[in-house]
C-alpha cells in the first residue's frame, strides 16, 4: 500500500489550477498542464531513518539527510514543569553562539489546567500556549521553558520581523459559550478565548489583541510595508475567511502589535459572497476588496451554542459580501506576498472521498499580493495521492513551499517549488501508538541549515533536520 502510493504520487498528473502569475510560482499551471512531474526537484526516494537520538525510525528521509528529535511531551521543561503534548505551529530566528531561538505552539483544548506556572496564565484552567527553546542546529536543547499559558487551541501563527511570534486560538470557548465538539465543559473557564497573542523573543506574552477578532484563527503573517496582519480562520464545519488587522500605529515603529485596530475580511470586488472553496479554473485571478468587521469581539449572552458563536465574526463579513474559503491554516509573507493554504479547498477528485467538514477537495495554496491586492490561486490539489490536505506552510531560502501534510493516510512534508514543480521530501513514520500523528510548524533556523518541524499529535514532539539541501528544490 505504502509502495503503491508514492509510485502513484510521482506519476501522476499534476492537475494545478494555477494562475499563471509572473514571477515565482509562474510555471505552475504549465507543470499542472503538461502531465508529469519535472525531474530535479526532490531529492530522490524516500528510506528510513533512525533518529539520532535514540535509533528509532521516526521520519523517512532521501539519501544524506539526518534528524534528531527533542522535547517530546511529557518531558521536563528546563524550569522543571512538564511539556504538554500538541505541538503545533513554531518560528526560528537567530539565538547566540550559533543556535536557533524556537517559539511553538501547542493546541490543548479543554479547561485541563495550565502548564508551567498557573499564577502566569491568561487563564488557569485552559491548557494550550506556547513554548521557547534554544536549541542547536542539530537539535540538542540549551534552555526551554513556557512563555505563554492558559490559552486554548494554539494552532499556528507567523514570525514578526521586530523578533516574535503571533500566537493563534482556534477555537471561540469561553465560559459565554456553549460547549464545542469535545464535549468539554466551558463553564469551568475564566476568560474568553479566539485571540491571538504576540510573544516576544525575550519574556513573556502580554495579553491578548482583541481588535484583531474572537474566531478560529490559524495563522499570522505581517506586511512590513503597510504594518497589516494578515490573518487565516480555520473554521472546520463551516467557511471560513481571511483577513486583515490594521493596527493603529504601523508594529515596525511601535515595535509591537497594538490592539484598537480595524478588522477587515477579504471581498472579491464585484462578485459578492464569491465561493472560492470550490474547484477553480486554471488562471484563478481576482481584483479584491476588504469589508469591515463591526463587532470583531463579541461577548455573548444566553450562553449560545458553539457553532453559533465560531461564525459570528465571521457571518458579519459574509453578510457584507466577503469570499468564501474552506479551512484556510497555514500562511507566509514572501517578499510581499503572502501564500496561504486551504486545507479542503478544491474539487472533489475522482476516486477521491469527499472530506468531512466544509470544502471538499484536497487542498488549495493562494497568493495574495498585498502591493496590488490581487489574488491568485497557485495550486489546487488534483487528488489525495498527489497533496492530501495541506496545512502549515513555510518558505525555503529559495523560494520553494514546504507543506505539512494533514491527511487521512499517510502524511507527507511536500515542497511546491517557484516552478510548480511539487515533490516529496519527508514521511511521517509514527512509532509506539502514537495516534493521529500530522506534520505542523515547519520552519528553516538561521543560514537554512536546519528544518526544524514538528509532530502534533497524542503525544508530540519535535524535529531537527538537515543534509544537503543544495542538491534539490529547498
């Protein structure tokens, strides 16, 4: 079965809907339309690998690569609390003495209580938040401990070019909302949740950027020309929407994000209510617009239902015209661009089985192009064996997308180079039952020598990858 779909994965076709768009990722449609893949991208076949840690076979790598992975839940942070499990979304930027400075997030959910210190926390009883760690390029830990707690559902985010990392919530609970999907009880909360939270490189996170809105957020990414976060919402069972927050002073000059800002929700210009979670033609390309969003941190009252409360923020920009999307996660501005994906965006592929949730294809990556507000679609997956719900993305120090996997067999970390060449790079080989294992929060350390990405699942934990990265597409 495993040799079946990575001979299937090389051969077939890739049917991009690309935009034909200049400069990077312009060749994508011409690699969709001519039926093969292009040779050169990748760096050969996939074998396993043990894990220079402790032997055990954890990632299948090409030929030249190694990994060694690290603090893995249940593990001791260095201030002697314990690392929780989920990791999720993370950034690199550039530590002393040659190390990496790593923020990651981790996505607990549920009023379990918070990790390190509880007199810290945003609110004791919620058990996300994220982490910082000083680690090697060949991933031996030097510091780690806490640096935000008692938040929920902390899925991805984005780096900040003054040096931090934008911490997102997926989730809305609070103990003014109705329980969500898990069942778990949100009257036992004590704040309000659906916020990002900025945390610097050197402390701990202040509270959170309410103007920036209470919903579903996935990620962050920010536009040093107009000072705007661009934010995704992944909102599982219903559209979702991507967004701008425009803070009141330009973050390059205050040197943070400042809450008070305007919230806008991104509008395809005269087609109202655009459904952009369907199949789109091959050239997709759309002038936009952006409608404001009124109440961007609604307290609810009566105590509504989740699904209602998910949507709120939302539906206010739907009924304003706003473009529909299906699971938008993983985003990154690149030279001005911001690439983001959508999980289930697309058409439903032939021998392919619709997804639960909304969208039914197996993944769109767009282009947004924050100088001429243009949008632009640069692949659409033609099927799960090709791309298989795509989810965190990165940039390499050429260009090309790194694209963690989220699919339903095996899962993949895929690069979708400038040329619309895609290719397998890494495969998730989980080990001692550990269940639902994805890829999430890739990210390249200082001077591209280390891929440092991680392992969300029951357990969690985290990787350092390097090897010859001259010799193919990253």
């Amino acid at each position: 079965m495993m040799d079946r779909r990575r001979f299937l994965a090389r051969s077939t076709a890739l049917a991009a809907a690309g935009a034909g768009i200049a400069g990077p990722f312009a060749g994508v449609a011409r690699a969709g339309l001519d039926g093969r893949t292009r040779p050169g991208a990748g760096y050969g076949p996939l074998r396993p690998v043990a894990d220079e840690r402790d032997g055990v076979v954890r990632l299948h790598l090409p030929d030249g690569f190694h990994y060694r992975s690290f603090n893995a839940a249940g593990e001791k942070f260095s201030d002697g609390t314990t690392v929780p499990g989920r990791h999720d979304g993370m950034a690199a930027f550039r530590g002393r003495s040659g190390t990496a400075i790593l923020i990651r997030n981790h996505e607990v959910n549920g009023p379990v209580g918070a990790f390190g210190d509880p007199a810290t926390a945003y609110d004791p009883a919620a058990g996300g938040g994220t982490a910082t760690l000083r680690v090697t390029r060949y991933g031996e830990v030097r510091s780690s401990g806490p640096s935000l707690t008692g938040t929920q559902m902390n899925c991805s985010g984005g780096p900040m070019p003054w040096g931090a990392w934008v911490s997102c919530e997926e989730t809305v609970n609070g103990p003014d909302v109705g329980n969500d999907f898990t069942g778990q009880d949100n009257s036992k909360l004590q704040r309000k949740h659906g916020y990002i939270f900025e945390v610097p490189l050197d402390g701990r996170a202040g509270g959170p950027i309410r103007s920036a809105g209470r919903f579903a957020h996935e990620s962050a990414a920010f536009d040093t020309l107009t000072g705007a976060v661009y934010l995704t919402e992944d909102n599982f069972g219903f559209p979702s929407g991507f967004y701008r927050y425009l803070p009141p002073q330009n973050p390059m000059k205050a040197g943070r994000i400042l809450d008070g800002g305007r919230l806008q929700m991104l509008a395809v210009r005269d087609a109202p209510g655009k459904d952009l979670s369907l199949g789109q033609p091959a050239g997709a390309s759309y002038a936009t617009t952006w409608v404001d969003i009124d109440d961007p941190d609604p307290t609810f009252t009566g105590t509504p239902a989740n699904d209602v409360a998910i949507q709120a923020v939302g539906k206010q920009g739907r009924d304003k015209g706003a473009a529909i999307f299906s699971r938008l996660e993983g985003a990154i501005n690149h030279h001005g661009t911001v690439y983001f994906v959508s999980t289930q965006g697309g058409a439903t592929a032939p021998g392919d089985t619709p997804p639960s949730g909304f969208g039914k294809g197996r993944g769109q990556v767009w282009a947004y192009e924050t100088w001429s507000g243009r949008l632009k679609l640069v692949y659409e997956s033609p099927g799960s064996l090709t791309l298989d719900l795509p989810d965190n993305v990165t940039v390499s120090p050429r260009g090309t997308l790194v694209l963690c996997e989220d699919g339903n067999g095996e899962n993949y970390l895929r690069g979708l180079t400038r040329r619309g060449e895609i290719f397998d790079f890494c495969r998730l080989a989980p080990v001692d039952g550990d269940s639902g294992a994805e890829f999430a929060g890739s990210t390249f350390g200082p001077g591209g020598h280390t891929l440092y990405v991680n392992v969300q699942s029951s357990k969690g934990l985290s990787f350092a990858v390097w090897g010859p990265w001259q010799r193919g597409g990253f």
